[in-house]
C-alpha cells in the first residue's frame, strides 16, 4: 500500500533528534540559497538553461505527484495530463488566438484546475492500484485529445512560437529572469503544498491515507478531502505546465504522452517520495541522466529503467534515502556508544 | 526501360509516415520560448568547425534515422572525413576545410517535436555546433525551424523533414533546405490518375496528421482540378494497424483508393482490403507507400499501383556511384531511398558551400549563408537549386509497378514549392489540413 | 489499509441511478443495432465480426493482465512488454523453424520465463508492496521496450501466417478473413482453458480462493509463494501468446508495448478487475465500441473508446463484473 511506504518516516526522522534537527535545517537552508543564487554564474549556458531551468519546472510537476503519494497516498498517473492541458490552453490563446499572455496563462491553469477538480471527483472513489490505472487512463485519454482534435491542439505538430511574456520591465525571455521566475514560483509551490498539509485540510488527508474508515467516523468526507487535495496538487502540476509551454516555446502530444508520464514517476521516485523537495532534486539527477548518458552508451534508456528498479528496491526514499542510509551507518559507526536505533528505515542490507 | 524504384529501404517503417512533411502545425509565428547561448564559437573560437546531425535513432522511425545517418555520413567520407566507430551515433572527425577541422557530432529524436527540439538545443548549446543538419521527420522541422530564428548565427540545413510550411510561410532566413515537400513529392501523379489511369471518383486513407495532409493535398489540388471527386477521406489514427473496420466505412461506389500509408501498413491495408468487399480496388500510392516489402507482399496485387515521389533510380553517372559507395560502405543498408540519400544531398550541398567559402563562419555565417543560397548541385536523383525561400526545386518522379518491378514512368521536371501556381495565390489557400483541399 | 475501491457510501441512490442509466444504455445500443441492421446490414454484420475478433485478441492479453492482478494484486504496467517481447521471439522462431504453431508455443514458454525471472529476482524483493511492485514493473518495461529495439532493430515486423489461415471465406457473398476467425477460436480456447482451470482443478480452486482472499489462503498451509509465482508466469504466458497472434496480422512494432498495456487497462476496468469473466465482458465491450467508432467516426475513434469507459466508471466504479475485494 502507498502509506506503507511513506507514512511518517520522514517526520520520525527530524523527530528523532529535536534539538539538532533545526541547526541543520539551517545550514541546508543556507547552502540552498547559496548554490540557488551562485548557480547562474558558475555554469555554462547549457547546464543552467537545458539542465537546471529545465529541471525546475518539471520538478514542480514531479512535486505535484510526490504531495499526491506523501501526504494522500494516491500515485497519480494523470498530472502529466493536467500539465498538458495547462500548456495547451496557454499556448493556444496566447500564440494562436493572440490573448494577453498572462491572461491566456491564467485561464490555462484555471481550465486545468477544473480538469482536476473533475479527475479528482471521478478517481477518489478509487485506491491504492485501482487509482494509479484509472488516473493513468485519464493521463492517456488526454494524450489522444491532443493528438485528435486538431481545431484546438493541432494534432501531432502542436502549436509553435509561443513567446514568454514580460513580468512589467522584466523579459522573461531572459533565462536569467526566467530562472528567478520559475525558482520563486518553485518556491512558493514548495511552501504552498507544505502549509497545505499542515492546514486541517492537510491532516485530514493525511489522516485519511491512513485510515479512511476513522476519517468518516469522524464525520468527515474522504471523497471531498481527496478531491480537495488531488485539485491543489493539480494546480501545481498545471503552473509547471505554463511554465514548460514558455520555456519550450511549443507544446505538442509527445509532452504529455506515456513515456513523460514514466518520466514525471522516475522523477519522483528518484528524489525520494518521502520530501517534496526530493522532486527537484530527482528533476536535476533525471535531467543530467538523459543529457549526459545518452552520449554514453545508446542503450540509456536501458540504464534509466535499471536505475530506476534498482531504487525502487534499494532505497524506498529515493537517492537522498541513499544518502541519509550511508550517513546514518557512518554516524552509528563513528559513535560507537550510539543508543540503540528506533526508527530503523528498512534500507539496503538492513532487512 | 525498367527502374527499381527506390523506396524499399522503408520496408521499415512502423507508422505510415515517417519522415516527413507536415503542413499546419500551429500558427507558427517562430520563435518563443527560452533560448540558451549557443556554445559555439565557431572556427575562429577553437579551430573546429562542428556539424550536428539530428535524425531519429529512437522510437518508431529508427530505422530511417539508421538508413539518414549513413547518407549524411556518406557524404563526409566522400570529402575525406573518418569515422570515429562504426555505430550510428559515432561522430566522425579528420576532415579539414580551408584550414579549420571539422567534425561531426550526432544526436537523435524519437520523432516527436519535443524531443527533436530538446536534441537540437544540447547540439547549439552543449555541444555548440556551427550547423545543424536535421530533422527527419516534418513536424521536427517546424519545430526545429522555430529554434532556428532564436539563432541567427547557427546555419539550419534540413535533413529530410518535408512540412511545406517550414520554408513556405514564415520561414527562418538561416534555415536552408535541399529537398522537396511532402507536397512536391506528389507533383504529376493527381493529373495522371485522372488523364490516363481515368480514375475520377477516389477516397484517400492516410494517417491523420501533418505529413499525410500535405501528401494528400499534393495529390487532390491537381486532382480536383483535372475534375476529379474525394466524396470521402479517411483519416486513420496514428499507428493504427487493423484497419477492417475503416474499411467498411468507405463507399463502394469508387474507381480507385489514394493510400499515403508507410510500407508495412500500406501492405497491411491492402491484405484486410482484399478480405472485404472491397476486393481489388485498384491503389493509387504515395511517396512511402510503395516499397519493396509491398510488392513483393502483394505479389500480382501489385501490378498497377501509381505512385509518386523525388528518388527514383535513375540512370546517371550520380545515381550509380550513389548507389555502389552506400553498399560498399554500409553493407547493412537497404538499396538507395529516401532518408539516405536526402540526408547525403544535404550534407553534400552543406560541405560543398563551406569550400567555397573556405571554412570561414567567423562573420556571423554571412558568406556561408550567402553560399547555400545561391548553391546549385547535381544530386544522385536530378538537379537541385534554392528559391527565394531557400526550398529546393527539383525533380519529381512517377511510377508504376509492373512485373513486380516499380517502373519510373514519367519525369516532372523543376517542380518548384507553389507547383508552378502565383507565389502570392498559392499561399493565400488554407494550409493543407483534414479538410483541405476539398471536392466531395 | 483498504486496497481497492472505497466501500460504496450511498449504496441504494447509486444503485437505482445505475439501473436508470443501463436501461437507457440498453435503449440507445438496441436503437443503434436496429438503425444500422435496416441501414446498411453487410456493414454492420462485418462490424460486428471486426469487433468481435478484436475482443478475441484484447482478451488473451488482458486475460493474463487481470489474472496477475487478482491474485498477486499487482498492476503489471509491463503486460504491454510482453506482449511485445512475445511477438518478436515468435517471429525469430517463425523465421528459424518455418512453424507457426511452435512459433506460437515457445514464444509464450520464453515470455512465461521471462515473467517468472522478472517475478522471483525482482517483484518478491518488493512484495507485500503493490505500489513498489507496479513500479518496479514501469522499469522492466523501460528495459524490455530498449532491448527489442537493440534486438530486433526499430523496422515493424509481420510474423508469416501459416498459408491454410492465410485466404478468407465466403458465406452468403459475405468475405471475411480466415484468420480474424481463427484468433476468436484461440481465444474461445484459451478462455475455456482458463475455466477449466480455475473451476475444475485444485491450483484453480486455490488461485480462487487467493483471489478472494489471500490472508486465509495463507493461513490454509497452502505455498502461496509458488501458486503466486504460478500465476505470474501464467498471465505472462498469456501475453506471449497474444504477442505472436497479434503480430501475425497485425504488424509488431515499437509502441505497440503501450498500446497493449493500455488495451489491457480499458478491458479491465471496463470489466471489472482480477475477474476473467469480466475480462470476457471487456473486451467484447471495448472491442464492439472500437469497431463501431471507427466506422461512424474515424477520426475520434480512440476518444469514443475512453469515453465509454469513462461513463462505465461513472455508474460502475469498479467496472461490469467488478468486485474483486
């Protein structure tokens, strides 16, 4: 089951040590800021357009998903969908019908909010497998949407020569901006989500990931909670859209058809499914993947596939599960008066 | 005399349609989106001159973007360059031009627009090349042609991608493309099946997206006008492959089908054909339609079949060395076809412009650019020169299968982007679309 | 910890409106079948065989997908791969004997092995797991999809029909293909293959039992590690079959992998989860839908398909037959 593998352990771990885990969260926070804004001048142009612009915004539609398997428990197969029709409606009123950017941005992610909503009402009833096919047949029903209704999508060919829209005086055109952009609404996406699932909206879907039978018996609905939840997700999901529509300058089936959708799960599986920042960490590893190891060998679609299985069954959180595995025997290691373990994560070699 | 026609390097092609054009992707108003710095300094920064190639080594279309590779590789080691190992993604290196080195470094999409726009951004920007050679496939091109106006100072050389509307509207004046259009492909065979083969009443079943359009449209514009009829067109979803209950869709009344399928399919097509009651109605084919697999999978069946296309095996000088170099250097591949030898002439045309301006494109690619535009080549499959767009005009071949052999019937010479009609007139008709041209 | 669907909340207002709905559902289809009999009754009997020989294919390929499911509770998301991987071994064994039948045969043995490798190297380290083990699933067929492109290069490919299913047949100046036939009698055949198996012998009677609970099964001294690896292997074999018979008329080529997988997906839901007798239904269903779509309206053919699903889902969440629990 999908709690099975995520409830509660990443909270265990910061619980673990109350009175350190604050330092630490600092110093982490203070590298982040630090490489976030040294980033730009210390890499080529490829590495910061290609790999690290790139892997913001698709980090944020990994995000959505990790919220969704986190803190609901639902594997969501569809975000690709809600993404594509985000950047599909963006891209047909601002570079066909000619609306004011912002405002064909707007409407694009209210359109794909509402497809959420819907998604969300006819998928909640669904669990655990049953979710993930359902969600990956609505994923699939809007991939051929795109390829079939050419009035709107224009088919197979998609729509070109979307322009990025100036913030004011600022063309985000730029990637220098368009990178400050897309890391601010990176940002706010993290800490949106986050205060989420704190908010009693977010417990309750917590609380119904665990036990949804003590949801109703409080008197609460696990279908609203859910839908609730699948529809905020969806809006995070939909603004990675917009912003992949601006960066790309085009969007067409092939951004949301099966294998994106894979991709968007590696994503997330990679960064670990345990922090919502594992998404852009794992956006950041998938996109180096694919850019440097194709020039590798030709069979790298093969080693992303067995690196994929191989973290699935090493490391349940990812590679930053990886990490924190290796730290943690290393600390037992060196602390050799170490209290006895508590929380043991089931990690590689310790089953 | 007696051709082979030259498509059976497709017996390939999984999807109808492969390489090729597309018509009305979006309204492509060029550019958007995030552009990177190009990486490339060019000759004058590092002393290397770097070419990128771009095919489709994934997905559906391998299998061309195998047979493109070698063509465009052909043409290197004809001006002398090695390869750096014998796979379809190896680079090549150790040719020189006027002093500067020049290599080759090759990357691959899967087809999709996305990723061909993806693969040619790490070849400006990671890699930094100076020129592009590729697409395959015409929606890659459009793609790829809007990346082109965000890097005036990267050339863009076509590989085989025939979307018309890559040059014909809008196009990017640093985008240069030596083969013709999905649509010129089909120049001669709309009159001919009307005149001679007096077929007057015919549905067309293609895939349904950008480049059968433009095939069909090359076909009816000159049909319709000869005064034939398409009471129905059937548009068959991408990747389809059981076709039988399509085919209980089309009327019965009909002299004959326009089928714009790729080779396994359109052999498919026509086996369920023959198991309905529509059996042996006769087949008029597009550029990819009739290969090898087919007629030799259709046997007696064959016999007949009209279809059009710019590679024929012709009797020149060119088209035998052509021919001999690509079985004695690839010994893998297929006789001479479309992908192989549109990738070789832009390739050649590419090498040949950079002697003449000797390597130089250290002045924002002026000269180069200038050189491509007023280049003229004599190709293994007829003369090649620009119009003012930068689009090839160039011949266009008929043929017909006959004793299991498809026959090069007729030769139309020049065809040009507008089909010989006014520039402004042929421009201003809709785009070719699910609808257009139409005459029920 | 549910696993499937949630307990229904409203049981009777969903029931009447379900009723409502499939009585007019049955209208409407009664309507359409008597329109297009008076309308047009050669096309119709064909669409109606076209459909029919289609939901023959879909059901050897989602028979084993739903199978897996039942028992093991894993969505296979690489039932589409061996499909594939199926039908590319028949050819190379089509090519190298010359016999379509052992073709058939040991291209299902291989994928059978395949599935059991795959089940007891990598799905048992994830088991008790469903999620892990669907996406470990998601790798494999990465892996499996990169591999027949190394193999068997990215050319589409027909496995060679042996000649006796190669012509049609007449009946009443009605054509129709031997083969399309032949394919709806394999899958008669496997279809009561399967009855006899899980109703008429002991593994079936436990696979059954399983299916409807897995914790007593476990508890009944039965070797649930094996009847599961059993199970995997079965519904593979299955999908190794289907690989060779599909790819016999109708050509093999890359994507067809997803294809596949999603045709699986439709019939199940539509039918009903881990029941083979939904799967039945399924198929029929998806394959009648599909057929008639692409007659009346080609282009949108693939959306008719979806939305007819969606709308099942709407009053059945857990499809016609659904229920598994």
């Amino acid at each position: 089951m999908a709690s099975d593998m995520t409830a509660g352990r990443g909270d265990q771990a910061t619980l673990r040590r109350p009175w350190r885990a604050p330092r630490a969260r600092t110093v982490a926070a203070v590298i982040v800021v630090v490489i976030a804004a040294a980033i730009p001048y210390v890499t080529s142009s490829f590495v910061f357009v290609q790999i690290v612009i790139q892997s913001l915004w698709m980090a944020m539609v990994a995000a959505s998903l990790v919220f969704l398997v986190r803190f609901a428990g639902m594997v969501s197969l569809a975000q690709t969908g809600l993404y594509g029709t985000a950047g599909y409606v963006t891209a047909n009123l601002s570079a066909i019908r000619g609306l004011n950017p912002w405002a064909a941005a707007g409407i694009g992610v209210l359109v794909a909010v509402a497809l959420a909503f819907v998604v969300g009402m006819i998928s909640s009833r669904a669990r655990g497998v049953y979710f993930i096919m359902l969600t990956l047949a609505v994923g699939v029903f809007l991939y051929y949407f795109a390829l079939q209704y050419r009035p709107f999508t224009f088919g197979f060919s998609g729509i070109n020569g979307v322009r990025v829209p100036d913030l004011g005086p600022v063309p985000l055109s730029d990637p220098l901006n368009f990178y400050w952009f897309t890391l601010a609404l990176s940002v706010a996406a993290l800490v949106g989500l986050y205060t989420f699932s704190r908010s009693p909206l977010g417990l309750a879907l917590q609380a119904d990931r665990d036990c949804p039978e003590r949801v109703e018996a409080l008197g609460m609905s696990t279908t609203a909670v859910r839908v609730i939840g699948f529809t905020a997700a969806g809006a995070v999901a939909s603004v990675g859209g917009v912003l992949s529509v601006w960066f790309n300058g085009q969007i067409s089936p092939g951004s949301l058809d099966i294998t994106r959708t894979v991709n968007i799960l590696v994503v997330a599986v990679l960064g670990g499914v345990i922090r919502l920042e594992g998404a852009w960490l794992g956006a950041l590893l998938f996109t180096a993947l694919t850019a440097y190891v194709s020039n590798i060998t030709n069979y790298y679609n093969s080693v992303i596939g067995l690196v994929y299985i191989a973290v699935v069954l090493v490391s349940p959180n990812g590679v930053p599960g990886l990490f924190t595995a290796t730290a943690r025997s290393l600390q037992r290691a060196l602390l050799s008066s170490a209290p006895p373990r508590t929380t043991a994560r089931p990690v590689n070699g310790e089953k | 005399m007696l051709h082979r026609m030259v498509l059976p390097a497709l017996t390939a092609i999984a999807l109808a349609v492969s390489g090729c054009g597309a018509s009305t992707g979006g309204k492509d108003s060029g550019g958007g989106g995030i552009a990177g710095a190009a990486n490339g300094s060019g000759a004058a920064g590092d002393g290397v001159l770097k070419i990128g190639l771009l095919s489709t080594l994934d997905g559906p279309f391998a299998a061309l973007g195998q047979a493109a590779n070698d063509g465009a590789k052909l043409a290197l080691l004809d001006a002398g360059a090695q390869r750096s190992g014998t796979g379809y993604r190896d680079g090549m290196t150790g040719l020189t031009i006027g002093g500067q080195k020049v290599e080759l470094v090759v990357e691959s999409s899967d087809a999709t627009p996305d990723v061909a726009l993806a693969a040619a951004r790490r070849l400006v920007e990671k890699d930094g090349v100076d020129i592009l050679v590729g697409p395959l496939g015409g929606d890659e091109g459009l793609a790829v042609k809007g990346y082109a106006k965000q890097h005036p100072e990267v050339t863009f050389v076509n590989g085989t991608s025939a979307a018309q509307n890559t040059t014909l509207r809008d196009p990017a004046a640093n985008f240069f493309r030596f083969t013709t259009d999905g649509t010129q492909w089909m120049a001669g065979l709309g009159a001919y099946t009307v005149n001679t083969l007096h077929y007057k009443r015919v549905v067309t079943v293609a895939e349904d997206y950008s480049f059968p359009y433009d095939q069909v449209g090359g076909f009816m514009t000159p049909f319709c006008g000869a005064g034939g009829h398409v009471p129905k067109k059937v548009w068959v979803p991408l990747g389809t492959k059981d076709f039988s209950s399509f085919i209980s869709s089309i009327p019965k009344d009909i002299d004959a089908l326009y089928v714009a399928l790729g080779g396994t399919d359109a052999l498919n097509f026509v086996k369920q054909l023959d198991e309905s009651s529509l059996k042996g109605t006769p087949i008029v084919g597009g550029s990819i339609t009739v290969d090898g697999a087919v007629i030799n999978g259709l046997g007696k069946r064959a016999d007949g079949i009209v279809s059009a296309g710019p590679v024929a095996a012709l009797d020149t000088v060119q088209y035998r060395d052509y021919a001999a170099k690509l079985k004695a250097t690839f010994p893998q591949a297929g006789p001479p076809g479309l992908f192989d030898i549109g990738y070789y002439i832009e390739m050649t045309a590419l090498l040949k412009a950079l002697t003449e301006v000797k390597g130089k494109v250290d002045d924002g690619h002026k000269a180069l650019n200038a050189a491509l535009a007023k280049l003229t080549l004599d190709t293994p499959i007829g003369p090649v020169r620009l119009d003012q767009n930068r689009q090839a005009i160039a011949n266009n071949y008929l043929f017909q299968v006959r004793d299991g052999q498809s026959a090069l019937i007729q030769t139309i010479p020049d065809v040009n982007q507008t089909l010989g009609l006014d520039r402004a007139a042929f421009v201003a008709q809709p785009a070719n679309d699910r609808d257009h041209p139409s005459c029920p | 910890m549910a696993v499937g669907a949630a307990p229904p909340t409203s049981r009777f207002p969903a029931v009447s409106r379900g009723r409502v709905l499939w009585t007019a559902g049955g209208i409407a289809v009664l309507a359409l079948t008597v329109r297009e009999l008076v309308a047009a009754p050669a096309v119709f009997v064909t669409t109606v065989l076209d459909g029919l020989t289609t939901a023959g294919l879909y059901f050897l390929v989602a028979s084993g997908f739903t199978l897996i499911f039942g028992l093991l509770r894993v969505t296979n998301l690489a039932h589409g791969s061996f499909y594939l991987a199926g039908g590319y071994v028949g050819y190379s064994l089509r090519e190298a004997t010359g016999n379509w039948f052992l073709a058939l045969a040991g291209a299902a043995v291989a994928v059978a092995l395949l599935g059991l490798l795959f089940q007891l190297t990598v799905l048992r380290l994830v088991g008790g797991d469903p999620l892990r083990e669907s996406l470990v699933t998601i790798g494999l067929s990465v892996v499996v999809a990169d591999m027949t492109l190394a193999v068997w290069g990215g050319s589409s490919l027909d496995i060679t029909i042996p000649p006796f299913l190669g012509s049609t047949i007449e009946v009443h100046g009605l054509i129709y293909s031997r083969f399309r036939l032949a394919l709806l009698g394999l899958a008669l055949l496997v279809g009561f293959g399967l009855w006899v198996l899980l109703h008429r012998t002991r593994l079936g009677m436990t696979i059954r039992a399983g299916v409807d609970d897995p914790l007593i099964l476990a508890t009944s001294g039965v070797n649930v590690p094996l009847v599961l690896s059993f199970v995997f292997g079965l519904g593979s074999l299955m999908a190794g079959l289907a690989g060779v018979a599909g790819g016999s008329y109708l050509s093999l080529s890359q994507g067809e992998d997803a294809r596949y997988l999603l045709v699986s997906l439709l019939v199940v839901i539509v039918g009903g989860l881990g029941s083979v007798p939904g799967a039945v239904v399924g198929s029929v269903v998806v394959g009648l839908v599909q057929a008639f779509a692409q007659v009346h309206l080609p282009t949108y053919s693939v959306l008719v398909t979806f939305g007819v699903m969606i709308v099942i889902l709407a009053v059945r969440p857990r499809g016609v037959l659904g229920g598994a629990e």
